[in-house]
C-alpha cells in the first residue's frame, strides 16, 4: 500500500512538470518497487551493520515446502534457502522469518544462527561461501505470502481441487501519450528479459504532455507456472483439467499471463483422498508480450499507442510481481539474484493439540488474575468513597 | 473532614500500589562477579578483569545503567578461583550469595559450575577457555563464550595447513588444555591422515623436551603443531631451535603469551616464524575501534608490557585480546539487560540470545538461541612473530585482510 502510495506520488509530481515540458522521461515500473511488503518475509529490523559489504554479493535459491491438510489449508511450511557468498570479506547476515527452528541445510559452509524472528548468519567469505538453512516456519504468519491457495473438497464419489494464483494486487499504474516506436522497441526490449528469465533494468518512456493516473488501477498477478499430481489410492475413472496416468492425475498449466488465475481439477473415483504434490514457481510473461498475430516483434503491431503502452507498464509491473515471489526468504544482497520454487505436500496426518488444558492455564488463567487485582481495586476505591461520604 | 483525609490517604496509597511508572531516583548495584585465577595465570587474571572494569566503569561514568524506571550501577566482584574447579564451585557459590547477575570467567570449573548458577537462572560468560564441551546452547543454555574456540581453531589450522602439503607433527601436552586441543585438532585433521607426520603427548611442565623433538624430527614432520600451556611451547621451541631444527611452529592463542617470549628473550631468533591462531583482534573497518578500546584500556591501567625489547631496543607491549572478549561480554549484557527490561538473572540470560552489541574491534558481537559462541570460528586468524612482535599472516584469505597492531612503546 506504502509502495502505491509513492507511486501515485510519482506520477502526481510528475504531472505539473508536463506543464513545463512538452515531453518528459517517466520511469517504468522494474525492477522495483514491489506492490506488497512481503514477500520477502519481513519480522524484524535487522540489527545495525547486519549487512553485506560492497565487496560481498550473493545470490539465493530457495525451496519452500508447505504441508496442507485434506481441505488444502496450510499447516506447516519449511524454508530451504541457500545464500551463496562471492567475494571475500566479512558477512554479518539477517535473514527475517518467523522461524520455529533452523539447522544447516546440504553443504553448508557454516552453521545458521537462531533468534526470535530472525536466522542469522556471521562469518569470513573467502572467494566464495555457501549458507544453507532449513528452517521450520510458523504457517500462520508465512501462509499469505505464499503465491497459490488450494481448496480441495469430496462430494461422494466426486474429488475437485482448486488451485488460485494469491499473488494478484491492485496497483497504482499512469497514463500519457508516448511514440509508438519506442513503445514496441521497449516492449521487445521488456519480451526478451522475460523470456531469458532475466530480472528486469529501469527504463524509461518518453511521455508528451500529461502524464496522470489511470482511472481504474490494474490488477497484476505473477504468472505461476504450476504442475503436480494427485495420487489416489486406486485408479480413477475420470478426471477434468488433469490427466488420469495410473492411479495418479496429473495436471500443468500457468496461472496468470493472459490466463486464468483459478482452475479446478475434478476427478471421479480414485477409492479415497489422495496425496497432493503441487510445485509452483513464479515464471515469465510469455502471452502477454506475443506480437500480435504471432509477429517476431511489436515493431509491426496495429495497437494504437495507449494499448501499447498499457501493455508494457503491466507486463512490467507483472514481472515484478513474479520477480518478489522469487525471493520468499530475502536476501541479503537488493541486487542479488534469487529464484524459489514453492512445493506443496499433503502433509502428515498430526494428532489434535490439547490446546484447551494449555489455554486455561496459560494467558487466560493471567487475564483471570489481571481482571480480579483490578476488580479489587476499584472495589476498594467504591468502598472508601462510599464510606467517606456516609 | 477526618474521613477525606483518611480518603485522600487511601487513594493515594492505592496510587502507589499501581504506581509502575514511578521513577527511583537513587541507582542500585547490580553485581557482576569475575572469577579467574588471579593466582594461577595471572595475565589471564588480569586482562579478563581489567576487560570487565573498563567497560562496567565507562557505563558507570555515563550515569549508569537505566533498566525499566531504575538506574543501576554495575558493580564488579573478583574471586580468584587459582585455576581450580574446587575453588571455582565455592566462587561461584559466593557470587550467586551476592546476587550476581552474570559471573565472567576464564572457563576454569565450568563443567561443575553452570548448573549452579542455572538453578538462579545466572549466565556464565566464558571469556579464554576454548573447550569444545564448555559450551552447549542446548545443554547448558546458560552458558556463554567470547572467546576464540578449540573447534574453530583447529578446524581453520587443517584448512590452513592441509594446503600446504606440510606432514604436520600433532604435539600436545598433557594439561587438561593440551588434551581438549588434541582432541579437537585429530577431529580437524582425521579426513587427512597422509598430512599428519606423528601424534606425541608431551609432559607439561617439562622444560627439556630434547628427546620428544628428536622424535618429531625422525618422523619427518615439517611442521610442528603444539597445542599446549606456554611452557610447554617454549620448551618445544627451544628443543627445535638448540639443534638447529627450523621447523615451522603453529600453536593455538597461548602461543602469543608473553611468557614465550620472556622464556627465549636470550634467544629472539627462536621465537621469529612462530605463528598462533587467535581471534582476530582487529576487523574490517579497521584498527580504528581497537586501538580506541586499547587506548582506553591503556590509560585505565597501563601498557601490559611482555617484558621484551625488539631488536632496535622499544619495549614490547600486550595487545589486550582477551581484555577485549570480557569487555565485549559485558556490552552484549547491558544490551541483554535493556531487551530484558529487567535485572532477573533468568530474564537477562534469556535475553542474552536475543541482542548484538558493537565489540571493541569493530565485529558485532552476539549470541543466538543456537550458538553461544560469540566468536565465530571464521573469525579465526593467524599471526607470525617476528622481531618479538607479531603480524597477521599474508597467505591466509582472513589474516591478509587484517592491518597489524602497533605492539611497541
């Protein structure tokens, strides 16, 4: 919301400028900003001097894994992110997560440190360095930044999942009049990062006259490219938006990118619930920055200029998008590369928590104490107030 | 009339029965105990206690320690343990007595010691001792170190020495120090055998250890690593060097003990080559934070003088190392104290897991709830003597990175 602010901002400094100027440079959106706080994960400020030096970079590839339930709902969520250090100097790193417990992940080069709301890692780079950590997060906080919902649901003989694209936002987006030649070249410009799975640099547009606020924001989502398997315990008979192989249905498809953000699986028969295995990674835009009428470039598109220039500030602004969900765990490094791969598991059945014995003893039973001290005393005080003026 | 009076006293007296946010105005002693063998290793002694001091009395002389609504002045209590685990059990009782809220010490007794003060919930702070089984988030969660480690150091020799293709004689002597240390450097070197030349216990104490070296030279080891007291380092030196042996001589930090020096200070040749591993005493930014905190340290009690000349006749001085761990420990502390918000020792050990506070050289020092180790085993770095003075090492990635420290006055 902060973020939109500031880029409603933006765009409103820039507007008086116009009055000055026939023609102005507005900055497109990318790399940055992203539309939401999180993801990255954020708890806590990191200490002061917890940061890389500038001879220190790294890059982070993460594996999240959530567990769901039978309904989909998340019930546990693990982080494996591997920072790898390039360069050599000291590091002093503060990664923010609501962690529950974190230990070195494969062919770490140093042991994760723990405190409340954050892994922390210190040490000597020399050259090049791998950090690892595995590390067990609390699922209520952590499952919104998460970038699909799941709702799984059995009526009878019938079995339907529904797998949604969370990561889409309203956002602030502006409007002007631009060259059209500039436009399909950025636009080409902007295709073929997406496509080489590059993060995006900052350009700019060269806008006549006004510049404002389009009357309706634009609803951006990351294009997600998901692919998984239901499998059941015995073979189904049918199955809709998956493939029936074996006892297993199999389904693949992009949630976002001129697709829909939702789609259902439903499958007939199969003997029971079956164990979910959903890996989601936040991918490129590829329809949404096809030439028309499969042109090899926007140099030859009829659009007029507007539609053009809608088109690049929200495939931009869609790349973004994806680009935050590539970082769930931040890293160190704003310039650093990162990627993330989201898997989502049925998770092991757990046995219900006796929370009712814990609770009653526990912040109720304080409150109970809190309630009846205050009670006290402003029986007290009634008391001698009555008394004073018997 | 006599009712409102008696009305007005009992709203007042309910007034501060909830008077949480009233201030105290006089500052209260809050008890930091120091416990180290002030007659067993009396440089020790002194340098973790004067640590102590200087940073408890810069803290003092800023108006003291302000947790909650009460102002606190730390108050610095020193046992002399003697070296002896015995001895440390009674400080520590005497310390818990006096209502310490953290005992600093130089690790002596800890094994029979941290489950005393566990049960008033009071931290350890280990500020020398570098056993591997001293410290144990898990098992002793309130213990704590800053100091360079056992395991840190020996891992980083064998990434240091393994390289090299040196055959490495693994020498220790037989004090409870020597044997942790040889335990952790077989550890550290055991992926390695074709490295190591010979493993050799070595009598502590002994000032001729002539037939041990022999020994060490027959198995050809071209290098020696001697983990033991400085006795027994200056022993091994002056065996190598009286029959002409060169070998290059690595130790763990008791190899910068003055006691070294002052053994061979006839011989100042002998100590040239010889390379110790320690904690880095300076950090990226620089020697400009620990040349303040030795200037500071310096002016409170004097140059720590190693009772040696250079070859161009200026006195050798101390760099306070360790001084600088304990002063470190009671900085993280205080940031302890003010997470904490209070001056429960179970509250502040707690707390303790929680904070980083700027060290003397520049580093972040800190715990967390999985490492009580607040020097982390990169840190670790190696010097090289020469002219009685040392320098960090130039083909090692972390030590060519670090300025030297002036060590003459």
């Amino acid at each position: 919301m902060r973020r939109a602010l500031a880029a409603a901002a933006l765009v409103a400094a820039a507007a008086p400028a116009a009055a000055l100027a026939d023609t102005q440079q507005v900055l497109l959106p990318g790399p940055t900003p992203y539309p939401t706080a999180s993801p990255p994960l954020t708890t806590v400020t990191p200490p002061v001097g917890a940061t890389l030096t500038f001879r220190v970079h790294a890059s982070s590839n993460q594996r999240v894994t959530a567990g769901v339930d039978s309904a989909g709902r998340v019930v546990s969520v693990r982080a494996l992110q591997n920072l790898h250090l390039t360069g050599t100097g000291d590091y002093l790193i503060v990664v923010p997560a609501p962690v529950l417990d974190v230990q070195a992940g494969p062919g770490s080069q140093s042991q994760p440190g723990q405190r409340r709301g954050q892994i922390l890692w210190a040490g000597f780079a020399a050259k090049r360095k791998l950090l690892s950590a595995d590390a067990t997060l609390r699922p209520g906080p952590v499952a919104a930044s998460l970038p699909l919902r799941l709702r799984a649901a059995r009526d009878g003989d019938r079995y339907t999942l529904t797998l949604a694209n969370a990561t889409e936002v309203s956002q602030v987006a502006f409007q002007g009049t631009a060259a059209k030649p500039e436009l399909t070249s950025l636009l080409d410009q902007t295709r073929r990062q997406s496509l080489a799975h590059e993060r995006l640099t900052p350009v700019y547009v060269t806008i006549s006259g006004l510049v404002s606020q389009r009357p309706q924001k634009a609803r951006i989502a990351a294009p997600l490219l998901v692919t998984g398997e239901l499998r059941f315990p015995q073979a189904p008979t049918s199955a809709t938006g998956g493939v029936v192989d074996g006892s297993s249905v199999r389904f693949s498809f992009v949630l976002g990118d001129d697709q829909p953000l939702a789609r259902r699986v439903e499958v007939i028969g199969g003997g029971g619930e079956p164990r979910l295995r959903v890996e989601v990674t936040p991918t490129a835009v590829v329809r949404g920055l096809r030439p028309p009428g499969g042109a090899a470039s926007w140099r030859s598109s009829g659009l007029p200029a507007a539609a053009l220039l809608r088109r690049l500030i929200d495939t931009r602004m869609e790349l973004v998008r994806s680009d935050q969900y590539q970082g769930f765990l931040a890293n160190p490094d704003s310039l650093g590369l990162n990627t993330t791969s989201y898997v989502y598991e049925t998770a092991a059945a757990r046995r219900a928590a006796p929370v009712a014995a814990e609770s009653s003893g526990g912040s109720n039973g304080t409150l109970v104490l809190l309630v009846a001290i205050g009670g006290a005393i402003v029986a007290a005080a009634a008391g001698l107030v009555a008394w004073a003026h018997s | 009339m006599r009712r409102l009076v008696i009305l007005l006293a009992g709203i007042s007296v309910l007034a501060a029965g909830c008077g949480g946010s009233s201030t105290s105005s006089s500052p209260k002693n809050l008890v930091i105990a120091v416990d180290v063998p002030v007659t067993g290793s009396p440089y020790i002694a002194q340098t973790i206690r004067q640590g102590v001091e200087l940073a408890t009395s810069n803290l003092n002389g800023g108006g003291g320690l302000r947790v909650g609504n009460q102002t606190y002045k730390l108050r610095v209590k020193l046992y002399d343990n003697h070296g002896s685990a015995r001895q440390a059990v009674e400080d520590t009782r005497r310390a818990l007595d006096a209502g310490a809220v953290t005992i600093v010490t130089d690790g002596t007794g800890v094994d029979a010691t941290w489950q005393l003060a566990k049960q008033k919930g009071v931290s350890l702070a280990i500020a020398y001792d570098g056993g591997s089984g001293l410290v144990d988030a898990e098992k002793r969660p309130n213990v704590f170190r800053i100091a360079p480690t056992n395991h840190g150091i020996a891992f980083r020799y064998a990434e240091y020495l393994i390289p090299k293709k040196l055959k490495v004689g693994l020498l220790s002597d037989d004090s409870a120090y020597g044997r942790e240390g040889a335990a952790d450097i077989a550890k550290a070197f055991s992926e390695n055998p074709g490295s190591v030349a010979l493993k050799l216990t070595l009598p502590a104490g002994q000032a001729d250890l002539s037939a041990q070296i022999l020994r060490a030279k027959r198995s050809g080891a071209t290098a020696l690593l001697v983990w033991g007291q400085p006795p027994t380092i200056a022993a091994v030196l002056s065996a190598a060097r009286s029959i002409g042996w060169q070998v290059p001589v690595y130790t763990p930090p008791t190899g910068a003990d003055p006691f070294i020096r002052q053994q061979l200070a006839d011989h100042p040749k002998w100590v040239d080559g010889l390379t110790f591993a320690s904690g880095r005493p300076t950090a990226e930014v620089g020697t400009g934070p620990f040349t303040n905190f030795q200037s500071q340290y310096e002016a409170a009690y004097g140059p720590d003088p190693v009772g040696v000349k250079t070859s161009s006749g200026q006195k050798v001085v101390q760099p306070p190392e360790f001084g600088m761990y304990s002063y470190d420990f009671i900085h993280v502390l205080v940031a302890a104290l003010t997470h904490a918000g209070s001056v429960d020792p179970a509250k502040v050990t707690s707390a303790l897991n929680q904070v980083t506070a700027q060290g003397a050289n520049g580093d972040q020092r800190g715990f967390n709830e999985h490492n009580h180790d607040g020097v982390v085993d990169d840190d670790i770095y190696f010097a090289r003597f020469h002219d009685m003075t040392y320098q960090p090492v130039q083909d090692d990635p972390l030590s060519a990175t670090l300025p030297p420290i002036v060590q003459t006055r």
